[in-house]
C-alpha cells in the first residue's frame, strides 16, 4: 500500500482544511466550491485524501487541484485503504497552523465561517477548538433541517454528550500534535476521530460555541454514523461508549464509578430504544441485563424497559402505542 501527494502549495498556511472522500463524485465539487469561496485575509491550504473511489472522484479533485495548485494538495491512495488509514495519513500531512475538517460530502455555507473562527481562535489563546451550529440535509428526502448546538463546560460536560458538530470546527494544530502522542494509538482503530479528538482537545483548553450556522451536514443512507443495519449502529454506539471510558479513566477527576454508570447506562438506552424500535429482540436480549445501569437515576424509564423482559411480543405492542400515543400528544420519549 502506497500513496502519491501532488503539492504545490504556499508554504506555511494559517489553516488547512482537512478534507476526506471516497466516492463522493455526486457531492465533491460543492465541498470544494464550499472551501474556496472563504473570504480570508490569510492563506487556506485545502488537502484533500482521495481513497482510490470507484467513482470519478479522484478525476474531479485532480481537475481542481490543476486549476488551484496554489490551495489544493492532493493525497492519492494506491489502493483503497478505508476511512480510518486514510483519515491518518490526511492528518499526517497538514501544514497549517489551524485545522479545519470537511468531508467531501458535506460543504460550508458560510463565506466567513473560517475567518470568524481563526480570528476569535488569534485573540483568545485558552481556546484551542471553535465550533458552530449546523443544518443537516437528508439526502433522501431533500429535507434541510437546522440543528442547534450550545456552549459546552468542559471535559466533564462533553464526555457526557457531544455537541459538537465535526465540520463546523477549527482547531489548533498543536492539539492534534499532542493527541497523536498521547492517546491516537489507543484509539485510532475506532470508527470515528472527531469525538476523541475533541475531548482530548478539551482536557488541554477550552472550546468555544459561535452561534452561527456555518456547515451542511449531508445525511446519507448509509454511513459510519447512520445506517439502517441496526448491528452497525450498535457497533457504533459501543464504540462511542469504548471512547467516553478511556477518556473517563484517564482523564475524568469526580467520582469514576458513579459517571461510569451514567455512561454506560446512556448506553443501554439508546440500544434499547432502537432494538425496540426495530422490534429487534436479540438485540434487546443482549442488552436487557443493561437496564440496572439507568435503576438509579432513570428509575422510571429501568421499570418501564424491564417489562420487555418478561414477554418481548406484548411488550412490543404496547410500546408502539406509546410511540403512537407521542406522536399526537408530543408527550415524554419512551
């Protein structure tokens, strides 16, 4: 396995946009488009790891990088390598002093998104990452919808739940150095970078919420986050919870046992729900023993769930009239 990297660009940018893709011949030209009307007063490096897609993608990013060499630096993969050796060997090779991530199916909507954020990020040394709100764009059904975030904490606050939209971000370069030599090892087989990164990032400086919508986040069929093979998302969400433990371990200085439970007990709720919502009962079997993690702060939702251990069948039925019943009255989630 090999790469090629085609480079003529300035020397020493203030940010390099970090951009992967792998068949994204449909949405690539908008993701670059979205990058190149910045209006900077300093230099934008764009990399883009294109993983050998099946597609034209790869014709498309080196038509842009022949017509922007001063901006666009290629990575060309020999073979198809998947998302997470790509994704290293993109952020091995960023020259700029900030860093600023966007997939390339994905595409900012702001002009100003990048100057907004390296100006507060000059200004404001104890902040290492910016963040905005976002819109998310169902592919399917063509439906943008705005998704609102807030200020977060700290460390303590986002181990608990991320809010943090990975495309709206911008961070320091020396935080991505750090990470890379204190935790990448351990968790670089994850199927995601972004969450552990930013609590890294928050363990080191603070992260500060700019509450514009900079980005479009483009919801696809199947991802790495969504997907309609409920075994997938539950790996997913196992690895989710895999990051907030080392994390929790390492970094966390309250009481560990009692966040642990919070943690894994948030878990289980999640897989829960979704085995129920895809009247899925060997998932909900394998996670049933789960539910004591919520008994003691969520002890309504442990009585409720508990049920299902009982009869799976009934429990089902009563539960899609309780989803019924909320969709008209827009009561409490179950």
């Amino acid at each position: 396995m090999g790469y090629v990297i085609i480079d003529e660009t300035v020397k020493k940018p203030l940010v390099s946009v970090a951009m992967l893709t792998y068949g994204h011949i449909d949405y690539i030209k908008q993701a670059i488009e979205s990058v190149l009307m910045q209006e900077t007063n300093f230099s934008i490096q764009l990399v883009i790891a294109e993983d050998c897609s099946p597609d034209n993608t790869r014709e498309i990013v080196k038509q842009y990088q022949e017509k922007y060499p001063h901006i666009i630096k290629l990575i060309l993969q020999d073979v198809n390598v998947g998302a997470i050796i790509n994704n290293q060997i993109l952020l091995e090779n960023l020259d700029g002093h900030y860093i600023a991530p966007l997939e390339g199916d994905d595409y900012w909507s702001d002009s100003k998104k990048l100057q907004q954020q390296v100006d507060f990020l000059e200004q404001n040394s104890e902040y290492n990452l910016i963040y905005t709100d976002a819109q998310y764009f169902t592919q399917k059904t063509q439906k943008l919808d705005l998704q609102r975030t807030q200020q977060i904490s700290g460390f303590d606050d986002l181990l608990v739940k991320n809010r943090i939209f990975t495309l709206t971000t911008c961070f320091r370069r020396e935080v991505l150095d750090s990470y890379f030599k204190e935790d990448y090892q351990n968790l670089k087989t994850l199927p995601f970078g972004d969450y552990s990164l930013w609590l890294y990032a928050t363990t080191q400086g603070k992260a500060k919420y700019l509450p514009i919508v900079s980005s479009v986040y483009r919801i696809l069929e199947e991802s790495a986050s969504h997907s309609k093979d409920i075994n997938k998302i539950v790996a997913f969400e196992e690895a989710v919870s895999e990051c907030r433990m080392y994390y929790l371990n390492k970094y966390y200085t309250g009481d560990k046992e009692a966040l642990k439970n919070k943690l894994l007990g948030s878990k289980t709720l999640s897989i829960i729900r979704l085995a129920l919502r895809n009247e899925n009962e060997e998932v909900f079997n394998k996670y049933k023993d789960d539910l004591k993690y919520i008994a003691n702060y969520k002890y309504k939702y442990y009585l409720i769930y508990s049920l299902g251990k009982i009869n799976f069948k009934i429990f089902i039925k009563l539960y899609k009239t309780f989803l019924s019943t909320r969709q008209k009255t827009k009561a409490i989630d179950i």
